[in-house]
C-alpha cells in the first residue's frame, strides 16, 4: 500500500509539473501585454520608456524558463507570487474565491443528489410506466441544456420579470440561489440517468431474483441495491465535483459570484498571469486528489473490488 502510495504521488507531482509548463507557455506565446493592460488601466501615459520600466518591474524580460523556474520555486515555497493586476498577494484572493467556489459546489452537488436519488429510486420502481417514461424526458432535456443558456432563462424569468432574486449575486445566501438552480438542473438531469442505469443493473442481478423468489418486501430490496451500488455512484458522483468546480466558471461569470472562477475570468482579461497560474495548479490539484480518493472508496465500497 505503501509503494502505491508513494507512485501515485509521483505521479501526481509529474501531472502538475507538465500542466503548469504547458499553461505558462500558452501564456508566454498568447498575444497581449500585461504591462501595457496594467498602465492602461490605470491610466497611465503608455510610452516606450514607461512601459519598458513596468515591464522590467514585472519581470517579463527575462527568457522563458528564468521566469518559470522562479515561480515553480516560488510556488514550492508556498508563495504563489504578486498579482500583475493590484500588486496583491496571489494566494489570499485564490483562497477567498475558491472558498466561494466550494460554497457553490457543495450546495449544487447536494440539491442535485436529492433530486436525482429520489427521482431514480421512483422512475426504477415505475419502470416503463408513464411517470418513468416523464422523469427519463426531463432528466434527458436537463441535461442536454447547456448552463448558460439555463442561466440566461432564469435570470430573465426570476430576476427581471418577476424581480424575485437579484441579477448580480452579492456573496449571501439571496444571491447563492440563482447559481445553485443553474448549476443543479443539468447535473440532476446527468445524475438521474446514470443512477436509474446503475440501480437497473443491479436490479437484473441474481440476488434479486433470489430475494423476490422469497418473497422479500420490495424496501429491503431496495435497500440492498442502492447499497450494491454505492461504488459506482460514488465514483460518478466524486468525478462531478472537479468538473462542477471547473464549469462553474461560465456561471459565476452570469451572475457575478465572487468565485474563483470569475477571478480568473477577470484575471484572463487582465492577462493576470500569476493568478491564472494558481488557478491552474489548485484546481489542477483538487481534480487529480479527488479522482485518487473516489479510486480508493470506489474499491472501498464496492464489495466485488474489495474482493479483487
């Protein structure tokens, strides 16, 4: 267990080691001058010995592996550098929005697993029934729908016809409830029919049959399948949280929720390059770190891996 442990982390070092090169080449070649967007904004005369003086300042004179030993070091340290933006600390404000990020994940995630539990338990228990046959349509159209376009309906139809929320969230709990919705339906929609798929998989299994030949009530059958597939679902349900946190960008962006993702929405406009780096590898970390951990409770859960 131990030397899986020790490959995985390698291999997890290796992963972020190549994303971050590829990004910060991407960044290096993208067209666009930092320097020059910074003394824009400020409104600053832009002339050739002013923007030579903030570009030296910034460091973007020097070659391209200089520049990215010394923030691979510097990230190593713990220090993810100044923001070209406002000469703020990168780390604090990553940390600010992915806080606001996990907010939005976590409450997204958990109304779209009660919707999709309870709506796949009844649409298998109906099976080929009108009411499965409506919860399949629905849970089909959810998640055909792209999340912008969900945004924009709602926000037309609950912020200005009905004016019942406000068009721009302010950080509370008024204003978590337009990204939650528009987050929430699309992924209910995914999970609706990968669990009906799983819990008819189990339902065609041997124990079963065995049981409903005894004469089992339908609850502890029931009971026994969600158990029995508790692994898969979990897997699914934790490879839908790096996802969610990375496409909350488009929504948080809609509604102006300050998440990470409007942060580097902002920074990417700004040519921000330290916060988009940090973007880059805490994100990149949560998404390699949950699918290690959904692997091993996979297996954990799932009584056929755990014979394996």
């Amino acid at each position: 267990m131990i030397q899986k442990a020790l490959k995985r982390a390698a291999g997890f070092v290796v992963i972020l080691l190549i994303l971050s090169l590829c990004v910060f080449a991407l960044l290096y070649a993208a067209p666009g001058d930092p320097a020059e967007k910074r003394l824009t904004a400020q409104g600053v005369a832009v002339t050739k010995e002013v923007l030579d003086a903030e570009r030296e300042r910034l460091g973007l004179l020097k070659p391209f592996f200089v520049r990215y030993g010394e923030w691979l070091f510097s990230v190593i340290r713990g220090d993810f550098g100044v923001s070209f933006k406002d000469d703020m600390p990168v780390g604090p404000k990553l940390f600010q929005g992915l806080k606001n990020t996990l907010i939005l994940t976590v409450s997204s995630l958990a109304l779209s697993l009660v919707l999709s539990f309870v709506l796949s338990v009844f649409s298998v228990l109906r099976k080929d029934k009108i009411t499965d046959h409506l919860v399949r349509v629905l849970s089909f159209i959810s998640n055909a729908l792209p999340n912008f376009l969900i945004s924009v309906l709602l926000m037309y139809l609950l912020c200005i016809r009905w004016k019942l929320f406000p068009v721009i969230a302010k950080g509370d709990l008024q204003g978590l409830f337009m990204p939650v919705i528009s987050l929430s339906i699309p992924m209910t929609g995914r999970f609706i029919r990968q669990m009906r798929a799983e819990f008819l998989n189990q339902m065609s299994q041997d124990y079963v049959t065995g049981m409903r030949a005894r004469g089992v009530k339908m609850r502890y059958i029931m009971f026994n399948v969600i158990r029995n597939a508790l692994g898969h679902i979990f897997t699914i349900v934790a490879l839908q949280i790096g996802t969610l946190m990375g496409g909350s960008v488009v929504i948080e962006t809609i509604f102006r929720w300050p998440g990470i993702g409007k942060l580097v929405m902002d920074s990417i406009t700004a040519r921000d390059y330290p916060v988009i780096m940090g973007f880059v590898i805490i994100m990149g970390s949560i998404y390699v770190i949950i699918n290690q951990i959904s692997d091993l409770l996979g297996h954990a859960l799932d009584p056929r891996g755990a014979e394996e």
